[in-house]
C-alpha cells in the first residue's frame, strides 16, 4: 500500500510528491492526461521549447521557491516582459524536465483517471493528495462548476518568424498566437529557418479544452465556496493546486502551498 495517491502530475502534484518522498512516504502520482507537468507541460520542438498549455512565465517574490525551483533546471529571463516581482523567468529547457526530476523517485501512472481508480483500487494507499476539479471528487453532488476552457493547436511553421512578437492577439476572436522562439530570445539568436507557434482559444462554449478561470458569475462561485466546504469535512484526502482555488494561482503559489502540505502531512 502507498502511503500516498497523488492525483495530478502538475507542479503542485509532483512538488507535493518530491517533498513528501524526501521524508520517507511511498507515492503514486497518477494524471488522466498522457503527459507530466500538467498545464506546465512542454515539448521540445526541433531544440525549441514549447509550452503547450500557454505561456508560464514564473514571477516571484519568494527566494525559497525561486531557488527550490533553479535547483532543478534554469531559468533565463523573458524577453518581452518587465516584471514588478523580483525572480523571473522561465525553465530554459521547458518544465517538463523539472517536473521529471521531481517525480524521478516515485511511480507514475499516466492515463489514469482518479475516478475509475479509485473504484477499482480504493485502498491503494493511505491517504490522496488531489489536484483534479472539486465538483469531480465529489461526483458533481451540486451541480457542476463553470470553468473557461482553453484549447491550443501547436504547429511547425518552416519560416524564419510567423510575427513580430512573442503574443499576437487574433482580431475579433477569444484567441492569441504565442510565438515561442521569442520567449527568451536564445532560439532566435540561432536563426533557424522555422519556428513554433500555438494558437490558444477560450471561451466557456468551447466543445473540449482544458478548465482555466472559474467562470466568475455569483452561482458558480457559490457552488465552488459549498464545494470547499466539502473539502474541508473530507478526512481521505488533503486538498491543493490550482482548481482548489478561485482566482488566479501561480506556479509560485503552487509550488510553495505544496511544501507547506508536504510539512504537515509527511
Ligand atoms: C491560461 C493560463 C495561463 C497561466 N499562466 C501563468 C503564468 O504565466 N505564470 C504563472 O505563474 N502561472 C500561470 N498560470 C497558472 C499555472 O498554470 C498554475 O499555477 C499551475 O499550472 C498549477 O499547477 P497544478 O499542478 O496545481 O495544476 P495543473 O497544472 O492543472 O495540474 C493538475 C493535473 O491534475 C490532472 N487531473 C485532474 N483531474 C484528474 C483526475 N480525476 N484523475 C487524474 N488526474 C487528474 C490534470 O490532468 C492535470 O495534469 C496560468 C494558468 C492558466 C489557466
């Protein structure tokens, strides 16, 4: 039996499973998604890295998550961003690779959602750490929640430059083009003759995507606050990551809520 079921391997998922490994738990992280990383996930394009779910750009104030992070992969600074916090960036060679040796020590299973597992195996470990949908864990009890869904198309474009910056927005649409050589500028210096480019769409209509916002109307965060409220009784699980939160959460927030659970709870 695994002291823990880490569901989500995004990087609230696999900072909890680092961390909580480090004190001598046994884990299992799961993702219903085939990949690692979660919406940090990237792929390296022709040497390229490519952030698939949208630009991550890491902008912190707080020195321990910056430097727990620049311990498993550098960050270069963004190109066309000024930032008011003091650390920022991104991973030079994406996330994933970040995310890889996070989770290096413990088992992975991806493609595997929570809610077929834990019907089959529910006493496969101790206790769940679960970054998934609220309104999923508890079988839609309420109702479900209304997120903005995001969708993206990642392409191969054999042309020096698709445009002039590193974010276009499509006119007229819930739509941009992120170009990603323009991120830190390194790639660009190489003058390769294609890039890569991911048109990102949203819109709460969308027929599949991956939740971002909770759609910000009174009923849906009502229902989200009585979700909480569940949460709170639930003694199987501990609760974290972005989609137990109702505004916007970074990677900064994410990374060091996911320590403070690992002290509690290791
Ligand atoms: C459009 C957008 C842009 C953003 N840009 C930035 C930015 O520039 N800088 C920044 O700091 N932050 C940004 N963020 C926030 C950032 O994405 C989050 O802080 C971070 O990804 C949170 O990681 P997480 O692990 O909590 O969640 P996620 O990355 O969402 O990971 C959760 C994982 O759980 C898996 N999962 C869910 N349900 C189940 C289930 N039932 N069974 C198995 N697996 C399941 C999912 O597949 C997913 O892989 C942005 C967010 C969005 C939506």
């Amino acid at each position: 039996m695994y002291d823990f079921l880490i569901v989500g391997a995004g990087i609230s998922g696999a900072v909890f499973a680092h961390e909580v490994h480090k004190a001598g738990k046994k884990c299992l992280v799961i993702d219903s998604r085939g990949t690692i990383g979660g919406n940090l996930y990237c792929e390296n394009i022709r040497g390229i890295p490519v952030h698939c779910y949208g630009l991550h750009i890491l902008q912190t104030d707080d020195r321990r998550v910056w430097e727990f992070l620049n311990s498993f992969g550098k960050f270069v600074p963004c190109r066309e961003r000024v930032s008011e916090k003091q650390y920022e960036g991104v991973p030079e060679k994406g996330y994933t690779q970040i995310i890889r040796k996070l989770l290096k020590d413990c088992d992975v299973y991806l493609n595997t959602d929570y809610n077929s597992l834990r019907k089959e195996k529910p006493d496969i470990a101790k206790k769940v750490f679960y970054t998934g949908r609220l309104d999923e864990y508890f079988g839609e009890e309420y109702g479900r929640l209304v997120y903005e869904l995001h969708s993206y198309e990642t392409e191969l474009r054999f042309q020096k430059h698709y445009q002039k910056h590193m974010k276009e927005k499509v006119r007229g649409k819930n739509a941009q083009i992120i170009e990603h050589k323009y991120l830190t500028g390194i790639y660009d210096k190489k003058h390769t003759p294609f890039t890569v480019i991911t048109k990102e769409s949203w819109g709460k209509n969308l027929k599949d995507g991956v939740p971002g916002m909770l759609e910000n109307t009174e009923k849906n965060r009502m229902l989200f606050r009585k979700y909480r409220m569940l949460a709170g009784k639930e003694k199987r699980a501990i609760f974290g990551g972005r989609m137990f939160h109702e505004g916007s959460y970074g990677i900064d927030e994410a990374v060091r809520d996911a320590m403070i659970l690992a002290e509690k709870y290791a």
